[in-house]
C-alpha cells in the first residue's frame, strides 16, 4: 500500500513535466505554409488553385495573385489541383525547423484530348430547311420564367397547393391581428361596400367559387 501511494504521489509530481513536453512537441508539430502558385514556363500566377490536406477535409484556395496559406502538420501532404494544370503533391517535411515555410508550387499545364469531330453537310438544301424549320430550340430561363409567371398557372396552383409555413403564419397573425383590432365590438359587415362586391363578382367571373372535383386539371400545364 506505501508503495502505491509513493507511485501515485510519483505520477502527480512529473504529470505537468509530461504534459510540458507533449504541449510543446504538439506546438513543434503545427506549421504555416505560405506561397504562390504560378505556372512552369511562363512564371505566371495562377488563381483559384485548390490547396488540400490530403486525407482531411479542409484546404484553401489561392488568391487572383497565386498567393495561399494554410496551416498543417509536419508530415503532411498537400495537393495542388486547378483546371487545366497537372495535380501536384508536396510532402512537408517532418524536419523542418520552426513553425512558419514559404513554398512556390510551379503548376504544368495539362493537355486535354478531345474526340475526333467530323462535320457533315446536309444532303440537299431541301434537308436542311426541313430540319431547321422542324428544329426543337429548348426555352431560355427568361421564356421559363414568364411561363412560371403567368397569372392563370398561379391561380391554378394556389387553388391545389397548400400554403407553406410562412404563408400559414403571415394568415395566422393576420386574423390574430384583426380578432384583436374589434375585440369587444362588431366587426364592420362588408354587405352595403362596393368594393368588396367587386371583388366577390371578379371571384365569381374567374370561377373561383367552383368545386375542386368539377375543376381539377383544369389547366393544362
């Protein structure tokens, strides 16, 4: 039993020596990599150069000048990729002094082959009138938004789809808000207000008032 206490008392008296070392080997152990991209030939800078950690997920990106930084492990691997360029790999050094290292990564271009294209006339200028003219052009993102923009798709889709959780609650609070505007009185009768007999007879005209089972697929979108 008095040897386990002296071992205890041991442990306690070199823990915060051994927790010194480790903290200082840890701090040994971080390094910032500062550099700048730039190509092989021409010692041009090279932006948007994805710089990552190899096997973790986080990484940087150089600037529109080449430059990156990034802070990492001694031992670890850094990989150079870009559209264009070849990937490259540095392996930091696990002997480098200090705690900051300045790199210049020189990016190759890399050459893509694309596929043989031939071209071919069309037979006649018969043929080519007839495809032309039959030609399907798909619509620009202008002609899709005023399609998805039309008055009667929107009426067509608010009478089937429910509301969404801010419109239920901007009509929540609404009725909430007038509940309480006449609490302790009469709410005002909208018999004898012309607008609002406009607006009923416009509802009527736009058949608003129908059945959903003798209006469905109304619409044909």
């Amino acid at each position: 039993m008095h040897k386990k206490i002296s071992y205890i008392l041991f442990s306690l008296l070199f823990l915060p020596f051994l927790l010194k070392a480790q903290l200082t080997q840890f701090k040994d152990s971080i390094i910032q990599i500062s550099g700048i991209t730039m190509t092989a030939d021409s010692l041009r800078a090279v932006p948007a150069v994805s710089i990552l950690i190899k096997g973790q997920n986080r990484g940087t990106i150089s600037n529109p000048q080449g430059v990156f930084s990034i802070v990492a492990f001694k031992g670890d691997t850094l990989t150079f990729s870009a559209i264009g360029y070849k990937r490259k790999e540095f392996r930091i050094p696990t002997t480098l002094p200090g705690n900051a290292y300045s790199l210049l990564q020189l990016m190759v271009d890399d050459t893509t082959y694309l596929p043989v294209t031939i071209i071919k006339p069309y037979p006649s200028k018969e043929e080519f009138e007839k495809a032309f003219v039959s030609m399907d052009i798909p619509d620009d993102q202008y002609e899709l938004a005023r399609k998805n923009t039309e008055e009667a798709k929107l009426r067509a889709v608010s009478r089937y789809v429910p509301p969404d959780a801010a419109e239920a609650t901007n009509m929540y609070f609404n009725r909430q808000a007038q509940n309480l505007y006449y609490a302790g009185q009469l709410p005002p009768q909208n018999i004898m207000n012309p607008l609002a007999w406009a607006q009923f007879i416009q509802a009527w005209k736009r058949g608003d008032f129908k059945s959903k089972s003798n209006n469905s697929y109304g619409y044909g979108y």
